[in-house]
C-alpha cells in the first residue's frame, strides 16, 4: 500500500514539475508576442489614410492689424503648413511658388479675407480638391490665429483649428504644430506615435529658416535690400536655395537689350537699388559686426608702498569680435559691387551711385572695414562702491582684399575670435585702504558701438555651439 501511494506521490510530483517547465517556456516566448503586436501596429500605421491622391491649395493667411514686426507671419504660417503636410501626408501639396496659387490669390484676396465663394474660386484655378485658408488677428500683444480647410466642391469645412497665441510661441512653433495636428486630424490624416512625437518638437534650425526666409521677403519688397540680404544668409536646410537665388536677384542684374526705354528704366532702378544698399549698409555694419567678449577671471597685482597704492591688471580682458553673419553680408555686397564695376556697360548708371565710408576710423580703402571702441570699466568693491575706472581701446580691422576673382575667405566664427587679441583692463593708483575683498570688474559703457552685444567667455563658449 505503501508503494502504491509513493508511486503516485512521484506521479504527481512529475506532472508538476511539467506544469512549471510549461509555464517558464511560456514567459521566454513572451517576448515574441510582444514583437508580433509591434509588427501589427506598425502594419496599421502604414495603412493609415495618408490622403494619397487629393491635391490641397495651401494660401497665405490674411492679416489685419499687423505692425512691423508681425508682417511676416503670413508667409511663415504657409510655407510651415506647406512642408508639414508634404512631411505627414501623401496629398499633393500646392505651395506659393505655384503658378495658379499666386494668380488666384492676386485676383481674390483684394478684400482682405476670403470668402467661400473664394475658395471654390481657388479650387477651380489651380485644380485643387480641397484648399486652407487662414486669417490672423493681432489683438493686444497676442495673435488670433483661425485656419480652415473647405472642400472646393461642397464648400464643406473639412477641418479648422482656432487659437490665440503669443508672439514667442509663433516664434517656437507651438503654434503651428498645434495647427498642422488639428488640420491634418479633422482630414482623417492618422499620424503614427513617431510621427506625433516629430510634430511635437520641431527642427529649430529648419523653423528659424521658415521665418527668416519670410523676414527677407518683407524687408525686399519694402526696400531694405541690406536686411533682406542679411535674413536670407542666416537660413539654411531646405530653403537655403531659395534664399540664395533672392540674393542674387537682389545683387545682379542683366542689362535689356529690347528698346532705350527698357534701358533707362533699368539704370535708374539699378542706380536707385544701390543707392539704398550703400545707404544703409554702414549702420547695418555699425550695429550688427562688433560681438564684445571680456574675461576678467584673473587679476594681476602691483603694490607700491611708497604711495600707499595698487596696480590691478585684470586679465585677459576685453576682446572685439565680428559677427560671422553681418560679414558674410559685407561680403556678399562688395563683391557683387566689385563685378558690376568690371563690367563698363555699367558705367553709365553705376558712377551715379554714391559710395559710403563704412568704418568708424579712416582706412585706404573704402571696401576695407575698420572699427575703434572705448570701453569703459569700472572697478567695484564688494559694497559695489566704485573704486576706480579705465578706458581700454579695443580695435577690429577687417581687409576686403581685391584678388582676381574679388573678395575674399571668409573665416569661421571661432577663428575670428581666436584671431581677435584682448585688451587687458587696467586700474591704476588705487589705494589700498580701499581694497577689499570679492572686487569685481564691470563694463559699464561702449563708445562707438549701438546696442552692443557684450558676452563673458562662458557666454561667448554657449554662443558658439549654438
């Protein structure tokens, strides 16, 4: 009887044993469930509807009570709304440069906000199914900000997003992802959670480029040949193109060979083109080349007993250094300058063109530039009383070598700074009843220079990287 019990005692001890080997072969499997699940969201997301086969008119929002600084907002809202569909969906995609957008939008936003007899106007020109529309309000320092998409045949809202935003977070783009998402969810779009997390932290360099491409279309059309120029070097990625092929327009011109009249017209617009460059160009430099680095981490002592006083050399000191950015400007305007003068088919308006000065001291050539400041730096003590000051002068020279192809290499931004040599900071004569512990030096002004920007060396480390 025994036996009999100990045998089934082992049985059972045996089946047991098989149930937990099944049960471990199990979670070891667990894993590959999990990557079939994976596999089949990913198989959804790929059959998520896309819009493949409608064409979507994108047109530039309207806007009332803009000021200067917000003029460019239209045009930045429809090329990021342009690029976020083409990026998150298969529609095709009609952006500004289309040929029947910009005819249609010349025709019918005269009023100032379009319509939906507008819309279906819009559709039936450039053959688009459906079309976005925009208006942008500024209202007491912040922005109200209503898009819509209309089905050109039904005039149906397929989708809207209504907002009211600051400036700073048009600027960051938390606008318009929240615009793109509500737009592309009401048309039925699906984005997958990569797709989701893309649209929620957007491409600063690509945004930055958005706006400044937009920046240089308003400050062209207005005039300001000088500030066009400099927003359209200062963008990059996919519109980098488009800005340089806007420089060049601005920059180079083909003479028309058709009648006198065309001729006449040509010169006078040329003459009246450079005469504004020239014009604003050297206040453009004044205020935008200077980038002033100082680092006061070290100070030098010279004690003398005999009149009861110190000699502080505060090292390394103070430093100017131009702006990579506001030089590429310079640049690209002398030498384009440059060529025009070789050319002697323009003699007969480019002699018409006044030249400027564009340093702050004298140079031997008025394509070099050349920049004196005078620093003042007071010394404090740790009351923040003033124990002494100094006027140390910092210089830049910058050389526009003539060479047979014009112009010259323009350098890195690092390799300015490290070709820029410190002025140390020097205090004479300062009694020593008065030094204390914790003294700090300060800069407190800058002569020659208009709203300078002034960085310490761990400001100026940060700077470079971004």
């Amino acid at each position: 009887m025994k036996k009999i019990i100990i045998s089934i005692f082992m049985a059972m001890m045996i089946f047991l044993s098989a149930c937990g080997s099944t049960s471990q072969v199990s979670e070891t499997a667990t894993p590959t469930t999990e990557k079939s699940l994976s596999e089949k969201e990913n198989s959804a997301d790929k059959n998520q509807y896309k819009g493949e086969g409608i064409a979507i008119a994108v047109t530039s929002p309207q806007i009332r009570n803009a000021n200067q600084n917000s003029v460019w907002i239209p045009q930045f809202f429809q090329d990021s709304l342009t690029g976020n569909f083409a990026r998150f969906s298969k529609m095709t995609v009609l952006d500004r440069s289309n040929e029947n957008l910009i005819k249609a939008e010349q025709e019918l936003s005269e009023s100032g906000f379009y319509s939906d007899e507008n819309v279906a106007q819009i559709g039936q020109m450039t053959n688009a199914q459906v079309v976005v529309v925009g208006s942008i309000q500024q209202i007491s320092g912040t922005y109200e900000l209503n898009f819509r998409v209309n089905d050109v045949n039904t005039n149906e809202i397929k989708a809207s997003s209504n907002g009211r935003y600051s400036l700073s977070e048009i600027e960051d783009g938390k606008a318009i992802n929240e615009i793109t998402k509500n737009l592309l969810v009401g048309l039925g779009i699906g984005l997958s959670e990569k797709e989701k997390i893309a649209l929620s932290k957007p491409n600063t360099t690509e945004l930055k480029s958005t706006q400044n491409l937009a920046k240089g279309y308003v400050a062209e059309n207005s005039g300001d040949f000088v500030s066009a120029l400099a927003f359209y070097a200062d963008v990059s990625g996919s519109q980098k193109n488009e800005a340089a092929s806007n420089s060049q327009m601005i920059l180079n011109g083909t003479i028309p060979t058709v009648s006198i009249s065309e001729k006449a017209a040509f010169y006078k617009a040329q003459t009246e083109k450079w005469n504004r460059i020239f014009e604003a160009l050297p206040s453009y430099l004044a205020k935008e080349i200077p980038i002033f680095v100082y680092d006061f981490s070290t100070v030098q002592d010279e004690i003398n007993v005999k009149k009861n006083s110190v000699k502080l050399t505060v090292a390394q000191g103070v430093k100017v250094v131009p702006r990579r950015s506001a030089v590429e400007v310079w640049k690209k305007i002398m030498d384009a300058w440059r060529i025009i003068l070789s050319d002697k088919e323009n003699d007969v308006w480019s002699k018409a063109v006044k030249m400027p000065y564009m340093s702050s001291v004298a140079t031997q050539s008025r394509y070099d530039l050349s920049y004196s400041y005078r620093i003042s730096c007071n010394l404090y003590d740790k009351e923040g009383n003033i124990l002494a000051k100094c006027k140390p002068t910092v210089q830049i020279f910058i050389p526009y070598y003539y060479r047979e192809k014009y112009g010259y290499d323009l350098q890195s931004q690092k390799k300015y700074f490290d070709e820029a040599k410190y002025s140390k900071v020097i205090f004479n004569d300062v009694s020593l009843n008065d030094i204390t512990e914790n003294l700090e030096t300060k800069i407190e002004s800058i002569e020659g220079a208009e709203n300078p920007t002034v960085l310490s060396l761990t400001e100026w480390n940060s700077f470079i990287q971004n």
